[in-house]
C-alpha cells in the first residue's frame, strides 16, 4: 500500500463482514476458528478481538462481528467501539421488525 503511494486510514480504509454467525456455536456460546487455529473466544474477547483490531488497523466498519443471537456481545461491542466506527449487524436484524426492537431496547445506549 504505501509503495503505491497511499496511507493507511487516510487513502484506503478496511470495511469487514466476518459473518460471525457462521463460526459460533450456540451449544457451548463460544465462537470457534474453525478455518484457522481452532481456537475458541468468548463474546468478551471477541469485543475485545475485534477492538486491538481497529486500534492497529484503519477499519471503518465490521458488519457481523458477533453472531445473530449475541445479544449481550452486541451490547458490549456497540458501547465499545459504536461511537469510533460503523457497526452492521443484518444478521442480528434480519429485517424483522421484532428483533429489531429488541435490539434498540437491548443494544442501543441510551438515550437513542
């Protein structure tokens, strides 16, 4: 990148969708690396994995960092990192309206 000329957070920018729903296991609540080192994290250390990653990398938004039903992982990612980028849960939403409600009551600071 920067051979090319360009500035990481300035001239590119990195936008993920992880698809975090893909890789956790409703039976144990831990979300697994399947693909890679098979480790496992708790939704904590997700948040957490995810936060070192925006601290070190110019990331701008994370669709899908936490499963569909990680409600309270939601919760702590958006009160960690909602206010500094661009949090997308479609998986979480899905265009229904009742999981859309209970994600404002549930994830949302308040006040909205």
């Amino acid at each position: 990148m920067q051979q090319a000329g360009f500035r990481a957070g300035v001239d590119v920018a990195i936008a993920l969708d992880p698809a975090a729903s893909e890789f956790f296991d409703k039976a144990t609540g831990q979300y697994v690396f399947k693909k890679s080192d098979k480790s496992t994290k708790s939704s904590e250390e997700m948040v957490r994995f995810w936060t070192d990653w925006a601290r070190q990398y110019p990331i701008v938004s994370i669709e899908d960092g936490l499963a569909e039903d990680d409600w309270k992982g939601w919760r702590l990612l958006t009160d960690e990192l909602g206010d500094k980028i661009q949090l997308v849960g479609d998986d979480l939403f899905v265009t229904n309206t009742e999981r859309l409600a209970r994600g404002i009551d549930e994830v949302l600071p308040t006040p909205f």
